[in-house]
C-alpha cells in the first residue's frame, strides 16, 4: 500500500508567531555578561531583564502592557554589588522578585504596587530606583540560579560556585538544607509535588535528590560533551528531559527515569543538530509539549511527549537569535486564542520579542481538552509545613475555562499519588479527544531509534484467524462503526496552517473499543461528518502490505526470516499506525470507497488476521528448527561418544 502515515495529534500543527514590532518592548539594555542563565523571567504581569548596568549589579522590571521604547533613564533594582545572574519570580505573589548575584548574596525585592516602568520618577523626573527588602547570605561564591519552590510558598532554592544547592526559608532568612555536589550545578529543577530536585553538574552527572532527607536517590553519567547541560521535570510524572552536547558536540536531548538514572537514557538520544548554543527547555505540562529555544540561534523546536518517547511536531523560525528566553505561567495565557504557551526572547540584547504559540482552531468556545487545570498563585503549603516534613501531591490547580468565561476562578487540589499513572502509564483516551488525521498521512521524523513499548502486546499469536474473524463479525460495535466511519480523503499533501479551508478539530474525537479475545484495537471515528458504508459480507484474511516506520519494518523483516518475532516491537510498529480519516463529503467518500489507496476497517481486520498467520508460521518454523537441532545434536552425541570408544 503506497502513501505515509503518521501519528494523530491534535497539537500538530501547533504554530509560532512572533508579536508585532508594536507590541515589543525596544532600547533595552540586557547584560552582556557571559553566564549562562535565561536572563529574562516573567510571572505574565511583569518581565525582569538582567540590565547592563555599571556601579554594581542591576535588573529591570517591565510591566507587561508597557510595550513600546524605554525611556532614556529607566527604574532598576539595584542593591548587589556585582552583576546579577539570575532572577526568579515568587509564583504564589505576583509582586516579589527574588535575584542571584555574583556577590554571592540573593536579594529578596518588593515591586511596588503603582509600579511603572516609563514613569518611576521623583518630582524632578529622576528615576527611582528599588531597593531589596532584604538578602540572604550563606553562600560563599556567586549564586548563578535560584528557582522559587512550586508548591511552598516562601521556599527558594540556589545554586553557587560553591559547589552547593541551599534550599532556604525565606521568611526568616534561613538556609534550612544543603545538598553538597563535587562540582558547580549549571541547571536545577523540582519535581511536580516539590519533594525532589533534579541537579546536573559540570561533572557530567545527572542526580535526583530527595530534599529534606537531603540525600540522592538515584544519580548517572549524562551527555559526554564539555558544555552546559540543562534539566527539567516534565510535569506530573517521573520522567526528566535534558539538553546536553555528545563528545562530537552535537546538540542532544535526552529522556530519563528520575529514579533510575542508573539505567541511563530510555531509548537513547535525541539528535537535534551540530549548533553551538546550549538548547533551554520548556515543559508545558498541560499540553505535553517540549520546547527547546537554542541559545544564538532564532529557531524554537517543539516536541510532544508520549510514552517516553519525543514528537517532532515542528519549529519556529526566525533570523533573529536569541540569548534569553522566559514562559510564562500557563493561567495567564489568552485562552480564546487557543494560545498554548506565551514567550519572551531577547533580541541583539536590545530589545524583547513576545513569541506566543497557538493550536489552529475555528470553533469559537472553550476548548477543554487543550485547558486542563494549570497551576494556580494561591500556595499549597507554608514553608513552615514544608519545612516540618508535611507534603502535598502537586499544587493547588486554577480551572481554565473560569479564565474563558471571565467568571470567579475555581480551584481544586490536585490529585493523590494513589491511582495516578505515570506519563508513561497514561492511556491514549485519558489525553483528551485525539483529532483524526485528514488526508494521507506522514511518519513524523524521528531523530532516533523508537524503543520498542513495554505494554504486553495484544495480539495472540495462538488464536486462529476464523475464530478472529468469527468475534469481530458477531461483535455489534463492528456494524455501528461501519456507519459511523469514512474513508480516507485522498488528498496528498500536509495541511497549512495559515489557511483557513481544512476544519482543524472541529469535532471531538470518539474511541471505538473492538474487543476480540486478548486483541483490543483502537480505531478512530469522527463524530460528525461521518457517511455510511455497507458492511462487508464476509471477512477474508488476504495478504495486504503495511506501512510502517521504515527502521521497524526492516526489524520485523530481520525477526520474520531469524525466528525471534517480539510481540511489543509488532505491537508498536503496526497496530497503532492504522488510522480512519473521515471524508468531508460524500462525493470524496465514493471516491475514496473505489481508491485502491483506502484503509477501512475490512482492511484493519485483515491485517490482523495475515498478522496472525504470518506469527503462526513463524511458530511452525521455529518448532521444526527446535526439532531438527536436537536431532543434530543427539546424532553428534553419537559419534563422539562412538570416536570416544
């Protein structure tokens, strides 16, 4: 059968789209200092800059809607005595500033409340400038990061030159824990529940920390190359994603279990490109998706994260290179945009560029299955509770269709531990409606070798295809499928999202559950646009080609001739690729019902019916060979044992 095929996803067509040189904010003094940090952070109302300042260390703080030129003398946070690296906003006050110096202090700031950046200035028009509420002092070299707790409020973490991570109190001033590293940390990040740190040092070593035992549980050898390396917990779950360089400096992504670092990578790594700019990643939990922002480069890739594995879904590109980059918190993105993550990059270090990305979407209402409950400002904890051993399983979420309809905001605690799955464990019906693929298909490129599912297959390979046939004949959901379901739309190219003909996710997607003994098959159905289609009078397995992925397919040939046939690795590489796509009308699904390219469900069915035979015959073969060679060797036994005499 000719044509690609690729996964359905609702996010693929996800795009980038820069804000207009109106709405970004220019003559900007962003420092030149070397570190690598973001230099830019952002809580969605205010953007601190890490400013270009002589006299000390200084940062400048830009209400969101001030967009436009900055004045000549502008308002800065000064206090430190030398260059400030890094800044991080308290999520749970969107007023208080937190900012690491190379003094080896961490000043604590109050953004005043009629705060204004163009008009921050005493009665002769000289800017005022902000001084700290107060510093915190143990650190005995420079503090490169510090990164606020996601669940307590007034707990904050750094890292310094010191070779340590401190987690302090930040009410009293105190740093309650200290994690020894033997090398200085470049990236740091919590786990969703706060309980643990991910760390990766300039060692070369990824380590997980359970903090308030102040202990590692699990640590490993990350990327080999010389560079920095970067880490983040993606989401609510007990996976990693890092960024690193190989020994050939190639930039690489990698994806780990948090607490079996020792087993190294799942799959192994993801080769981006031979750039030489340190790749920042930015998990959005809501959505799954992966975004890495290359450091000197204009482009932003962004994958989608399933099952352990990484999703190309495209990239956002730009002549315009960046050095800093922040996110914004998901509760403050424009959800009647279909706004998916809200960005800021720097620019020639003299101006900030918004950068917002969008799922393309006509329906004009509350689009639920890409606004799950984000992470809301009001705290779970106190540090005090923290502190004293009491724990939380995530942060207090926000509901976001309250943010849609402009209603009072509406919160829940997230969920126990107990009966939560893994990102790994989550089944492809608990993500929200998946969109059906319109029009052929295309294989997404992967940058790897997929690692084969660890699920238990479901195809049985002692059932005979007629008792298959047998059940999927009786089964009533067969007969609704067929007048639900349509064929493929033979169109042959990929949509764009700049137009505006295809209906993108118009409708909800629907999951049919054929169950056919230990085989359970998921097959994909619209629920509008659907046309009827005649049942089949009888369901004969003949040989059909199958499309998959091309280094799968060369594996299953290699298994067919050798005798070892893994029934994940079939799993994986055929049963998930099969596909209905709906047609828009009927006259492209009587076109489509006489294609010799289209995929129906006689078709699926047929598939797994040849499947079957080709495993029993494999079967058949390795018995044989199982036969024959304890037949050789039992009449070498006999010769040697005759040669012995």
């Amino acid at each position: 059968m000719s044509g690609k095929f690729v996964r359905a996803s609702k996010y693929r067509h996800v795009f980038g789209q820069a804000a207009k040189k109106e709405l970004q904010y220019e003559k900007l003094k962003v420092t030149n200092n070397a570190w690598d940090s973001n230099l830019l952070k952002t809580n969605g109302k205010f953007i601190a800059v890490n400013w270009n300042a002589s006299g000390g260390g200084a940062f400048a703080v830009i209400p969101i809607e001030e967009v436009g030129k900055a004045p000549d003398q502008v308002p800065l946070f000064r206090g430190h005595t030398a260059q400030v690296l890094d800044t991080d906003f308290d999520p749970f006050d969107d007023h208080r500033i937190a900012s690491g110096s190379d003094d080896s202090k961490i000043g604590i700031w109050n953004i005043p409340e009629n705060y204004k950046f163009h008009d921050h200035a005493d009665e002769d028009g000289e800017p005022i400038d902000i001084k700290p509420v107060k510093f915190l002092t143990g650190h005995a070299r420079k503090v490169g990061h510090i990164l606020y707790h996601p669940v307590a409020k007034n707990v904050l973490a750094s890292s310094s030159g010191d070779n340590t991570v401190k987690l302090w109190d930040v009410e009293t001033g105190k740093d309650m824990i200290t994690l020894k590293h033997p090398n200085m940390v470049t990236s740091m990040s919590f786990s969703y529940d706060g309980n643990h740190l991910a760390t990766v040092a300039r060692d070369k070593k990824l380590r997980v920390w359970n903090i308030r035992d102040g202990r590692i549980v699990s640590e490993g050898p990350a990327h080999t190359g010389a560079k920095n390396q970067r880490v983040v917990w993606l989401g609510n779950s007990d996976r990693l994603a890092t960024t690193g360089f190989s020994k050939l400096s190639d930039r690489q992504i990698g994806i780990w279990d948090a607490f079996n670092l020792e087993k190294g990578d799942l799959g192994g790594f993801y080769t981006v490109d031979q750039s030489s700019g340190i790749l920042m990643p930015f998990y959005d939990e809501g959505n799954r998706i992966l975004y890495l922002v290359g450091k000197g480069d204009g482009n932003i890739r962004y994958y989608e994260f399933q099952n352990d594995e990484l999703f190309e879904l495209s990239e956002f590109q730009s002549t315009e290179a960046q050095r800093g980059f922040a996110v914004a918190p998901k509760r403050t993105v424009n959800v009647k945009e279909n706004e998916v993550l809200k960005g800021f990059k720097t620019v020639v270090d003299q101006r900030v560029e918004p950068v917002s990305f969008f799922v393309p979407r006509r329906a004009e209402e509350f689009q639920e299955d890409i606004y799950p409950d984000a992470p809301s400002d009001k705290p779970a904890l106190t540090a005090e509770e923290w502190f004293s051993g009491k724990s939380v399983e995530g942060p207090i979420l926000i509901n976001m269709r309250s943010i849609y309809d402009g209603s009072a905001p509406s919160f829940r605690e997230a969920k126990t531990s107990e009966g939560v799955p893994t990102q790994a464990e989550v089944p492809k019906d608990e993500e929200g409606p998946v969109e059906n693929v319109e029009g052929p298909t295309i294989e997404p490129k992967r940058v790897v070798k997929q690692e084969a599912s660890k699920s238990p297959s479901p195809l049985n390979s002692a059932s005979p295809p007629s008792a298959i046939n047998h059940v999927l004949k009786e089964d009533s959901s067969i007969k609704k499928l067929l007048k639900k379901s349509s064929d493929i739309d033979q169109v042959n190219h990929v949509e764009d999202p700049s137009r505006d003909t295809s209906g993108w996710e118009e409708a909800d997607d629907e999951l049919v559950h054929i169950e056919n003994g230990p085989a359970v098959t998921l097959i994909e159905t619209r629920k509008e646009k659907s046309v009827k289609v005649d049942p089949p009078k009888e369901l004969k397995p003949e040989p059909v080609s199958i499309a998959t992925d091309r280094k799968q397919g060369e594996k299953l040939q290699e298994d067919k001739y050798s005798g070892k046939v893994e029934s994940p690795a079939v799993e994986k590489s055929l049963v998930p690729s099969t596909t209905i796509a709906t047609a828009s009308n009927k006259e492209d699904a009587s076109a489509a019902k006489t294609s010799p390219k289209s995929l129906g469900l006689k078709q699926s069915v047929e598939k797994l019916s040849t499947l079957v035979l080709q495993l029993e015959d494999v079967v058949d073969k390795l018995t044989k060979a199982n036969l024959d060679k304890d037949e050789r060797l039992f009449r070498l036994e006999q010769k040697i044992s005759e040669f012995s005499k």
